[in-house]
C-alpha cells in the first residue's frame, strides 16, 4: 500500500504495523488475489523477517480471492482442503 492509497480511515499501511506485533501470523494466500496482490504479500513477508516475528505463509496457485467460500464461484476446494490443514497444525504449534 503506498501513500497514495491511504485515507481519513485507513490513515496507515498494515504492513507498517508488523513491529508491533505480538503473536504469530499465518498468511494463507491465493497468487491470483489481488487484494492483497502478491507483491504486497511479498512486502509484508520482507517486513516479517526484517522484524524477526515469527511467520507461516502458504500461497496457492489457481486461487484467488475467497477461495476458502465453499459457496461461491471462486472456491477451489483442493488449496481450501490444504489450507484448513495448514490453519489447524499452526494452531496446535502455536497455541497452548
């Protein structure tokens, strides 16, 4: 997101909340999202790392999205299957 994006209601980028953060972030992402697109996604990820937060990110390729809307045309039931794994196992890892 850069400056020309923000408004009276979204007056801060995300990503530049990343040195705050306190907890562990999962990141499940379709490639053919566009909000957030993937060099956003890639931003954030640089963001993570350079603040040495503690991060999972899995990007899927044929999704976009809303690809986890069971009911919607833009579900893709294989990367939702894979996602909903992906949440659970972050889940057990990081919470007690």
């Amino acid at each position: 997101m850069d400056t020309s994006q923000l408004t009276p209601n979204q007056p801060v980028a995300p990503v530049d909340y990343t040195a705050q953060l306190t907890c562990p972030v999962l990141g499940i992402y379709g490639n053919d999202d566009q909000s957030p697109s993937p060099d956003a996604v890639n931003q954030l990820e640089e963001a993570l790392k350079r603040h040495g937060k503690t991060y999972e990110f899995h990007r899927y390729d044929d999704a976009g999205h809303g690809f986890f809307y069971y009911d919607r045309p833009a579900y893709r039931q294989a990367q939702a299957v894979d996602g909903w794994k992906k949440i659970w196992a972050f889940l057990a890892k990081t919470t007690r």
